[in-house]
C-alpha cells in the first residue's frame, strides 16, 4: 500500500534542513536542526510516512556528521562511539530508501554512509562503494529535488581525484560542476567553499593565478555571508599559499640595465643576455652579439610602395593638367634644364 507523503512531516524536514545549513556554515549551533529532524521523524512514523521517515533519519545523520567535522575542525579528537553513533543512522536511512525504491533518496543516503568512511574513518576503499552508486543516481538526486545533494556528491567526487586517484584536471571538473550546482542555488554561504576547494584543485595542477584568483573570491564572499571563523581562516590560509607559489614562478628581472626597447627584446628572446655585465657603461644598453643564423635578430626591412602605371626602366612623370580649353592648368612650364621623358607618341608620360 502506497503512503502519500505527510505535509507536515515534509515540512519539519525542509526547516530542519535550513538549520542544518545555517549552523554548518554560519553558528555552529546543531542543536535547532537535531530537535526539527526529530519532530519530523516521529511524525513520519506517526503517519506511515517511509519515506518521511528515511529522511529524518537521514537528517539526524547529518546532524551528527557535522557536528563531528566541527570537531575536527577544531582540534579534537573523535571517540569511535561518535563515529559509530553517526553510521547506525544513516545506514537505517539507507535501508528505507532501499525500501521505498526512490532513486532520489536512495542516491543521496548512499552518499551519506560514504562520508563516514571518507571523511571519518579514512578508508577510502570502502567510501568508493558508497559513493560510485550515489555518482550514478547523482542526476535523479538533483530530479528529486536536492540540487546541493547533487553538488555534495560531485565535491567528494572530486576529493577522490585530487587525494586518492590523483588526476587535478579530473578534480577541477567536479568541483566546477558542483560550483556551478551551488551558484544555480543562489545561497551566499554555499559559494565560499567550493571555491576553496577549486583553487586547491588548480594548485594541484599548477595553475597558480587562477588560484589566486578563486580565493580572492572565496575570502570576500565569506567575510559577506559571516561564514564560522574557522571556514574563513582556512579561505585566508589558502589565498596565502597560492600567492606564494605565484610568486615562486615569476621571472627574474633582466640581470643587465635595458633600455625599454631593448628589454622588449630580451623578454622576446631577441637578443642574448650578455655574460658579463660589469663592463657596461652605466645607463648604457649593451649591444647585440655578433650571431648567425637564426638566433640573430633582424628588423624586416619595408617594401616601397609602388605605382602601378610607373613605367619601367625611366623616371616617372605625372602627367599636366589641363584646362578647358586644352591648354595648360598653369602658366608655369618645366625648368628648362630639367630632363623630361614622353613617349612615342609624344603623349604626355
């Protein structure tokens, strides 16, 4: 027998939600989300509501995940019963899911038990079997409605490319894509560290200033959405280690004293650079070497313009102009010393 969904259940879970995501990234208080999901839960079980109560379920996992990662965040240090605690509730979630046959649910609760192992216990041989079949349902999450679902699942994707099977230009596709997932969302505080996490991606494949570039952004817009100190410090942290590896890659200035012209071509490879530089008159640019071939630089020299009814072999002469009644434009008449040229025809050349 199909249950239709309980409205009110759905709605203690899309509150509970928006709890969760204001106290992942902005207070750092769980407790508002922890109480939502459990009013949905048992109003779930209260309606016959599976579905509804896989997702409580799910929620209270979540809850829980977080809460962890704060923790770690922090510095501490977690107890195996947290860990544990945490996996019991999102494999029963999982198992309602099953149960339902919902692809959404299903997608995003095998992507729940995979972070356990990823994130928690560091195994990522067991996570991959969790989250393969969430990156196949990845496009129904996104149908059922949980578009930051689908992100999550191609931003831990794309941490398998950049940690465990390490291709960056992979890792930069997935992160792009669960950016773009993010910024389709329009919440300000899911920006900041998908942004993070490209730019490490771009180090990785060493593309320092597009880095550079990303975590600029990164810090602005989590200074702007009041993100939790500990997720700007590490926006901040990165800018600073992506500016170092950009400046580790600058060129070196000319060793010799140029003049603009002159440094123009060293910078083109033009001219070479000389030995020694100490035998140079101060403010003076050194002169080329003396090279052959192709590594001596030439200027091409300008093609003179021609006229096409020049006649060959003889100077040119444009021709007279004349007036209206035949006669020269001007009283003026050519040098008699000055040599003229006509043609057979006495024709004017």
């Amino acid at each position: 027998m199909t249950v239709e969904p309980d409205p009110e259940a759905r709605r203690l879970h899309a509150a509970g939600d928006e709890a969760l995501t204001d106290a992942s990234f902005c207070t750092g208080d769980f407790a508002a989300a922890e109480r939502l999901f459990g009013e949905a839960l048992a109003q779930a079980t209260r309606a016959g509501d599976r579905a509804g109560e896989a997702g409580a379920l799910g929620g209270l996992g979540r809850v829980r995940h977080l809460r962890n990662v704060a923790t770690l965040a922090a510095g501490g240090t977690l107890s195996e019963a947290d860990i544990a605690a945490e996996e019991e509730l999102l494999v029963r979630a999982l198992a309602l899911w099953r149960e339902t046959g919902d692809a959404a649910g299903t997608g995003r609760a095998l992507f729940d038990v995979s972070l356990v192992f990823q994130v928690l216990r560091r195994d990522w041989a067991a996570a991959m079997r969790y989250l393969w079949p969430a990156v196949g349902l990845a496009e129904a999450v996104e149908e059922g409605g949980d578009a930051y679902g689908r992100s999550e699942i191609h931003r831990h994707l794309g941490f398998y490319y950049l940690l465990e099977d390490v291709r960056p230009r992979e890792a930069v596709r997935q992160f792009t894509h669960s950016l773009a997932l993010r910024e389709r969302i329009g919440d300000s505080r899911l920006i900041p560290s998908a942004l993070v996490v490209l730019a490490r991606a771009e180090l990785a494949r060493g593309n320092a200033p597009q880095a550079v570039a990303l975590l600029t952004r990164a810090v602005t817009a989590a200074h702007r959405a009041a993100l939790l100190p500990w997720r700007i410090q590490d926006a901040e942290e990165t800018l600073r280690t992506a500016k170092a590896a950009v400046a580790a890659r600058l060129p070196a200035r000319p060793p010799w004293s140029a003049t603009p012209s002159s440094a123009r071509m060293w910078l083109w490879g033009r001219i070479p650079i000389p030995r020694d530089s100490s035998s140079l008159s101060p403010g003076r640019s050194p002169r080329p070497h003396s090279t052959s071939g192709a590594s001596r630089w030439r200027p091409r020299p300008r093609r003179r313009a021609t006229t096409s009814s020049r006649p060959r072999g003889r100077r040119w002469r444009p021709p007279a102009r004349r007036s209206a009644a035949g006669g020269p434009a001007s009283a003026r008449a050519t040098p008699p010393t000055r040599r003229t040229w006509t043609c057979a025809t006495a024709a004017p050349c």
